[in-house]
C-alpha cells in the first residue's frame, strides 16, 4: 500500500470515528432529555380556559414543578400511584429535594400523568402533558380534583422535606465530627517517639 493510500484509508477511519461520536453524543442527548424529562413530545396546556380554576388552585403553591405520574417504568408507578411530587423553585442540583403530597385512598384518576413546572412562583404554571397517552376529559377531571389537595397538603410537606433535609444534614455533619474525633484519638493512642 503506498502512502496515499493509506492516507485515504487514515482519513476515512477518522471520519467514521468521528460519526459514530456524533451518534453516540446525540443519542446521549436524547436519552438525558427523556430520562430527566426535558419536556420534549409534551403539550402544554396551562394556558386553557377549562384549566383556569386548576391554575389559580395551583397558583398559591410554593414550588416550581409539581409531578404526578412521570415514571418511566410501570413499577415505579404503580409504586407512587398515589403521590404528587413537589419541588421548591429555591431547590439546587440535578436531582433537588422535593416534597411528597399523598393523594387520598380513593383516588381514582390513575390514567392522569402531567409535569407542571414555572421559574418563579409569580409565574402561571406550564402544565406538560403527553396528549397521545392522556385524554384530554381525564386531564381536567384528574387536576380538578388533585389541585385542592396539592394546594391544601403542599406547605405542610414542603416543612417537612425542609425539616427532613436539615436532620439528615445535621446527622450527616456529626458523622463527620465523630469520624474526625476518632481518626484524633487513633492518632493520639501511638506514643510520641
């Protein structure tokens, strides 16, 4: 094989690793956005007039998203069948802390899936719904009769989720100072030389 031959097949190698990276990256892409629900295939339909009164129910709200049903795998669901999920808009990181309102017994509007999320809680509410899996009749029947349970239960749990967090960090930093402590004592018990 003479150089510029092999040249060309170097180039060409080179460009399909460099596709194949390009695949990989968006296919990256596309997973993350289903997977930490980008919103992407979703429709928002806040703004309807039939979702006035879920809107100004869920206005009072002191949160960011609220989720109801997003699990991307059936067990999960039926696990948190009857928990609505809230995340305060002051919540950092990728995976922030969020609250868990607990829905009735009776509640029977397992079909309603829906994420609804705003940048401040000045905003009305962007509520995303995958309108191929959820009709609409369902959506409003199941945010009607959830709205004034998330708005009524919703600042008690947010307290608690607040309450919890501060405990674990407390419980965290005193494992902390007693693993310190003891790495002292450790270091203490050797005689001095």
């Amino acid at each position: 094989m003479n150089a510029k031959a092999a040249s060309k097949s170097g180039g060409a190698r080179v460009l399909l690793m460099l596709g194949i990276t390009v695949l990989a990256v968006g296919g990256g892409i596309f997973a993350a956005s289903k997977l930490f629900g980008s919103g992407a295939g979703k429709t928002d339909v806040g703004d309807l007039k039939a979702l006035a009164s879920v809107q100004a129910q869920l206005r009072t709200v002191d949160a960011c998203v609220i989720e109801y049903n997003q699990w991307a795998r059936s067990y999960h669901r039926q696990m948190h069948r009857r928990n609505v999920f809230i995340t305060p808009c002051d919540a950092p990181g990728l995976f922030p802390r969020n609250a868990k309102v607990v829905l009735p017994e009776q509640w029977s509007h397992d079909a309603l899936a829906f994420k609804a999320e705003r940048s401040s809680v000045k905003d009305d509410w962007s509520i995303l719904v995958d309108s191929e899996a959820v009709p609409f009749p369902v959506l409003v029947a199941g945010l009607e009769e959830l709205a004034p349970i998330v708005a009524r239960d919703a600042p008690a749990a947010l307290a608690k989720s607040l309450a919890d967090e501060a405990e674990g960090k407390a419980k965290y930093e005193e494992s902390q100072r007693q693993q310190e402590e003891q790495r002292r004592q450790n270091q203490d018990s050797y005689p001095s030389r």
